[in-house]
C-alpha cells in the first residue's frame, strides 16, 4: 500500500493547463520588455515563446506576443496584471476571440549525406509546402510557415529520417484576431 | 543660447512640485541630487525633512500619505540612496500608498560604466513600483514629474519613481505646467468612473434575501477617502448587517460601533472569523483575499455568494473565486447602492438578520480578547487597553512597527476615522513604525501621533530619532519591551517545539538613557502600578518621547489562525492545542 502525501497534489492544475497565445499592445517605450518579462518571472508564469515588434511608427506602438501554459484562471489573471502596467494598451487571449489567425515562420538548415536522405527531406519539404532558400551539394535551408503545431510535425516527420544534422530557428507564434 | 523662459531640469522639478502642491519632502542629499538640493537652497514653499537613513525617507513619505490623503514624496541620491528606500517602495507597492521617489543618477554619458554610486535604479525599482522612468531629455521632465503623480494617486495608488541624471538636472528647457499636460487614459489606469448599476441591483436583492450576510472591509475603502467611508456607515446603518475590517481597513468604520466585529484574519476576532465561515453572503469592499485573512483557501467561507468592488481587477478571482464584481470606485459605488436602496424605498427594518445576530452574540461571549491583567508584570494588552482608554479623548494618529505589538494595537487600540491607523501590512516591514510617525506628524502637526513599537522593530529605524528632534515633532514612541522578537517567538513556540533559536534580543540598550542622549525624552514602567503615570506622563510632554513599557515577556497573541488551517480552526489561548495534520501543513507556509 502506498503512503498518503502529506500534501494534496494539484493534479487538476496540470491536467487543465493549456496553451494560450496573448497579444498585448504597448507604448513603444524603453523599459516595457522588462517590465512584461519581470512580470511572468516575479509571478511564475511560463514564457514558451516571445515576439515583439513595433507595428505603428507613427503612434509608436509595438505588439508582443507572448505563447504560455496556465489553467484559464491563470491566464486570466497574467491578463489583468499586464492591464496594470503603465505603458500597456490591451492585452489579449487569442483563445478568446471569435475568429483569429495564428502563424510562426521557421527556418531549416538541413545537413544530409546520400540522395535516400535527400529524397525523403524533399518529399516531406513538398508535403508542408516549405519554400527553398538556399540548396548546395550537401546542405538546404528551408522556410516554413503556419502555426506552431504545423511546424511541429514538420520538424517531427524530419526526425523519422536517420543520419541528417539539423539546425534550425523560430520566430515563436504571432497571431491576429478579426 | 539662454532663453528667459527655460530652467534647469532641478528648476523644474521644483516647479512641478509646487504645481503638485507638495509642501514636504523627505529626503537625504548625495552628489546625484547636488543640483537639486541647490534648487531647494533657494526657495521657501517646500519644507525639506533631513532623515538620517534613505529608509526613513521612504517610510515618512508613506506615513504622510495615508495620514494626510496626499501623495508623499522624498528625495533621495544614487545608487545606495536608492537600494536603501528598496524596502520602503515595496512597502508602499503592497499597501496601495501614493508616494513619487525622486533620485539623481550619474551623468547620462557615464551610465553603464560602473561610475561611483552608479546603480541600475530603474532596473532595481522595476518590480517594486507601480511605475518607474529614467529621464534622459530635460525637454520631457515635466511631462513625467506630471505623469507619475497622476499615476501614484489614481486607481490602485502605489509608488513611482523617477530617475534623473545629473546633466539632466543642469539642462535647460521650458516648464510645462499640469493644466497644460493632457494625460494619456491608458497609462493612468483610473478605474472605471461608471456605476455597474446591475452590480448594485444584484448586491441589493441579494441583501435582500440573504440570511447570514457580512461586510469584509479593506484598506481599498480607505483609498477611496473618507466619503466611501461615511457611505458605507449609511450603507450599514440601513442594512444591519455585521461588518467585519482587514488590519488597513480598520477605522473605515467606527471600531465601538455595535455592527463591528473588529478585525478578522490571523489574530482577528473570534466572531468575525467565525461570521465570514458561515455566512451565505459575502460583500467585499475593497479587500483582497489575503492569505493572512482566508486562512486555508479551500475551507474559506465555503456557503456564501460572494461580491467584490475592488478598483483593481487584478484582485477579482486571484486568490478566491466570486459571483459578482466590479471595478469602479468604492465611493461611487457605495452611494449609488445607497441611492437605489432609498429611490426603490427598499426597508431591511423588519429583516435585522436576528437569528444572525443571535449566533453572532453567542460567539461574541466567547470574549476572544480576554487577558488576566496580575498586579504587577504589565499585560502587553493591558497597556494597549490603557493608551487607548488615556489618548481616545485626543485627535490621535497611531503607526506601528511588525510584530505581536502590532496585532495587540490592532486588537485594543479602537479607530473610530479612516487614515489614523498607519501599519506595514502586506510586507510586514519592521522599522517602519517610527519613521511613518515622524511623516504623520509632519502632515499632522497639532496632533497626537504615536508609535506602538516593540523594541526590536525600534532599533531597526533608531536614527530617525535624531529627525524628529531636529523638526520638534513631538512624536511618542511606545515599546512593549518584552526583550524577543515576540512572534518569531510565538511561531518557535507553537512549530518548532519551543526552540527559541535567535529570538531573544540580548545586549539591548537602555532605551531611556537612549531618548536622552538623542536629546529627546525616556520614560519608562516596570509594572502595573506605573503604568497609567507612564503614559499621562508620555502624552504631556511636547517633545519626541521613547517609553519603555517593560511587559509580559511570555506573552503570546491570541486569538490565532495557525498558517495553514481554516477560519473556524482558531487556536483561543496557549491551552489551545493545534491540529497536528494542520501544524505539519503550516510549517512550510508563511
């Protein structure tokens, strides 16, 4: 018979957690990535994935984007702790909106040793759509785009290939609601 | 090129300043803030309080602003000057005080060299203000100094800072004067002005038909000035419904009054504790769901409906789930609850929750705040009891420092008004009592302000003794002496078998011969029979005075919420045993 623990586990805490990707509006402002990133820190709340830009020149604004784990009550509050910094216009769950787009761009260097390899990375490359950058003797860069989860089979499927090096960089999910 | 309508950046700060109606700043001068203190040198609507320690800087500024209502503002240098008022900013962050903290910073083109007294200030700050800016443009310094002080005051107050380099304080521009900023709404983060009257409709019919209802009152009423808190008197009034204060609400509604139950949480009353278990209808004014005042979040009020007027949205749902809530403004909202209540001719007369109160006063017989008073070893609760029953005639303001002292003045020392009751709360800064006296007493110079202090809290701040000699503020400091730092004790006691580790303050000083050699006045009672002179004597003389009330050494606070355990799990007397399931769960929490 196993012990009892001494303290509940919070099993419902993980099993309700979830993916959510927030976008948040703010003055263009020295300071302000800081301010959002000592937040989820100081908090603990996860960061899985970060992309900040200025979007209007003119009023000097930027957008982050920011993609975390929580439990929806956790996700509600990360929201109205970012409403509470200054220099924050708005913060959104995509989640929450009726219709959104989601999309993150990915950038392959794939190393491969025999034409078997090179075949099966095409094949794969065709079935994903991902567009050719750069191809030499031995190596290809490719670019693909979608949401994160698309990506995620790509690089998944590229994994089933034996013998390849691949290095690679995201940009982290960037999403827009209508 | 001079131009007659540019001044330097330390010129327009002081411009600001006065614009802002600042009449007091707290502050310590280093070479940063030259050029500051050279402006201050030469004008005359601004009165400069020299503190002895940055510390006692930021906690004057809080000690002015909840005992005056206005922003408190203090001054200080670079780098130590800065890491020195840390403590006191978070102070303030956690118990919503409006403060702006100026520092100088090193000349702009020697930032991130490592220049001497070089920090990164707004690095520092960033987690611990409600906002913060390094200003880098002479050009923008009127605008921020304008900003920060809309921000520190509006919504949730908090702390700001604001950084200026040396050169920027020597620059020139022109002043921009606060009629002429138009500030941007998102930034200021004001709340909603708009009523919820569905919110109003709903709280009403739930009052209505609620059986067992309760008023939990925090320190949000207090912000919302003293208005909200004559609403909420009517609102009581009208309603007779038990109200129950956290340690910031107390005075929001008259302490004496029949309908208090007095504090509720960790020490509060027995009562109110028990009332907030069973109710089956909740109104939360402007209170938190701290941890120190739910106990176990699971077993917290588990039958009621729960309402929530909190002007940060942030509070709604963070720690304990409610059914209806509002962001607006607790004064707003709370008369408009008492306006729809008279237009709609609503009468609560023949309701007056009898059977609540009937169990109410059953629980109150318990008489949770009783101690047995000897003839000689003073009862630390006793000599609360007395200060109050010998200073409740006079216009009294008590601070406090962080400890057993504390939750004993909150216990006995009753508050009938808002604002004269000033406690570190959510940080539990020990130190903090002395120097917020010495800003009380500059915003409130024709009153009584005390400081109920135990003596190792004292000794944290000691040198802003010497301020309060410098500016005569007649300040009084009561230590309850009993020689440990008696709730580390107290906590040793009940969870870690008695292991008095590093609790007993040895080698302390004579605090009597200390006041003097301060120039200031040390009174002292060892027992019960000098206990009553001690204090007319304290009360009598218009200097700063150090009592010394040697008190129960054993003493401990009751009643008491052990960590980790629930509402209606309170520990009455040392002949209480804990729940030992619930001693091990505590152990590990705060």
């Amino acid at each position: 018979m196993s012990s009892t623990s001494v303290y509940p586990t919070p099993i419902n805490a993980f099993k309700q957690s979830k993916r959510s990707v927030l976008s948040v509006i703010v003055d263009n402002e020295p300071g302000i990535l800081a301010r959002i990133v000592g937040l989820f820190s100081g908090r603990g709340y996860n960061i899985e994935a970060l992309n900040v830009t200025v979007v209007d020149v003119k009023k000097n604004l930027s957008r982050i984007t920011i993609e975390t784990l929580g439990e929806e009550k956790v996700i509600s509050q990360i929201i109205a702790q970012l409403e509470k910094l200054v220099p924050v216009h708005s913060a959104t769950n995509l989640a929450n909106l009726s219709e959104s787009y989601e999309a993150e761009i990915c950038l392959v260097k794939i190393e491969f040793e025999n034409e078997e390899q090179d075949q099966k990375i095409l094949n794969f490359a065709d079935i994903y759509r991902s567009r050719t950058v750069q191809k030499r003797q031995n190596i290809v860069v490719y670019e693909i785009s979608g949401t994160s989860e698309r990506i995620n089979k790509f690089l998944d499927d590229l994994d089933t290939i034996g013998g390849i090096k691949v290095e690679l960089v995201r940009s982290g999910p960037i999403g827009l609601g209508i | 090129m001079s131009n007659d309508n540019e001044f330097t950046g330390a010129d327009i700060l002081l411009k600001a300043l006065k614009d802002q109606e600042v009449d007091t700043i707290f502050g310590y001068p280093g070479g940063a803030v030259l050029p500051i203190y050279d402006a201050i040198f030469g004008q005359n609507f601004l009165k400069h309080v020299l503190v002895r320690q940055e510390a006692g800087a930021v906690h004057a500024a809080e000690g002015y602003a909840r005992s005056s209502g206005k922003v408190g503002v203090l001054l200080v240098t670079s780098g130590p000057g800065v890491t020195n008022v840390v403590t006191g900013l978070t102070d303030a962050l956690m118990d919503s005080i409006p403060i702006v903290c100026i520092s100088g910073q090193v000349p702009s083109h020697l930032i991130g060299t490592d220049a001497f007294q070089e920090c990164d200030t707004t690095g520092i700050t960033r987690p611990c203000t409600k906002h913060n800016y390094l200003v880098k443009d002479v050009s923008k310094l009127s605008e921020t100094i304008h900003e920060a002080f809309k921000i520190a005051s509006s919504g949730r107050p908090g702390p700001v800072l604001i950084d200026i380099p040396k050169d920027v304080q020597f620059a020139k521009s022109k002043y921009i004067s606060k009629k002429d900023i138009s500030f941007r709404e998102h930034r200021i983060k004001a709340g909603s002005k708009k009523v919820d009257k569905n919110f109003v409709k709903e709280l009403v019919n739930h009052i209505k038909k609620s059986e067992r209802p309760i008023f939990y009152v925090g320190g949000g009423c207090l912000n919302s000035g003293h208005q909200a808190s004559q609403e909420l008197i009517e609102l009581v009034n009208k309603t007779n419904i038990p109200i129950t204060t956290t340690l910031h609400g107390l005075g929001c509604f008259p302490g004496e009054d029949k309908s208090s139950l007095g504090m509720l949480g960790m020490h509060g009353n027995y009562e109110a504790n028990l009332a907030m278990n069973k109710c089956d209808l909740m109104i939360n004014v402007g209170a938190r769901f701290d941890d120190r005042v739910t106990g176990r979040l699971d077993a917290f009020s588990p039958d009621s409906i729960k309402f929530h007027i909190d002007i940060d949205q942030s509070s709604i749902n963070k720690n304990v789930k409610v059914n209806f809530h509002t962001n607006t403004d607790i004064n707003l909202t709370l008369k408009e609850i008492n306006s729809f209540i008279d237009t709609n001719n609503i009468d609560f007369g023949d309701k007056d929750y009898r059977n609540w109160w009937g169990q109410i006063n059953e629980w109150r017989k318990k008489d949770c705040l009783h101690y047995e008073q000897g003839d000689e070893v003073i009862k630390p609760q006793h000599a609360i009891s007395r200060l109050y029953e010998l200073t409740k005639q006079k216009d009294t303001f008590v601070t406090t420092e962080v400890g057993q002292h504390q939750m004993w003045a909150a216990q006995y020392y009753k508050f009938s008004k808002p604002n004269r009751w000033i406690t570190s709360g959510g940080l539990g800064t020990m130190g903090f009592g002395m120097p917020a006296a010495v800003g009380a007493q500059m915003a409130n110079p024709d009153s009584l302000v005390i400081d109920i202090a135990g003596e190792a809290s004292f000794l944290m701040n000691i040198q802003e003794i010497a301020t309060a000699v410098q500016y005569k503020l007649p300040i009084k400091i009561f230590i309850l002496n009993n020689e440990y730092m008696g709730m580390v004790r107290q906590w040793q006691e009940l969870l870690h078998g008695s292991r008095y580790s590093e609790s007993y303050v040895d080698a302390l000083p004579d605090f009597k011969k200390l006041a003097e050699s301060f120039n200031a006045v040390g009174v002292r009672a060892k027992n019960i029979n000098e206990l009553d002179d001690t204090i007319n004597e304290m009360i009598s003389i218009d200097r700063p005075v150090i009592a010394d009330i040697w008190v129960d050494k054993k003493e401990n606070c009751f009643p008491m919420i052990p960590s980790g355990a629930a509402h209606h799990e309170m520990l009455l007397s040392k002949y209480d045993k804990e729940n030992p399931e619930n001693q091990e769960k505590g152990k590990v929490l705060v």
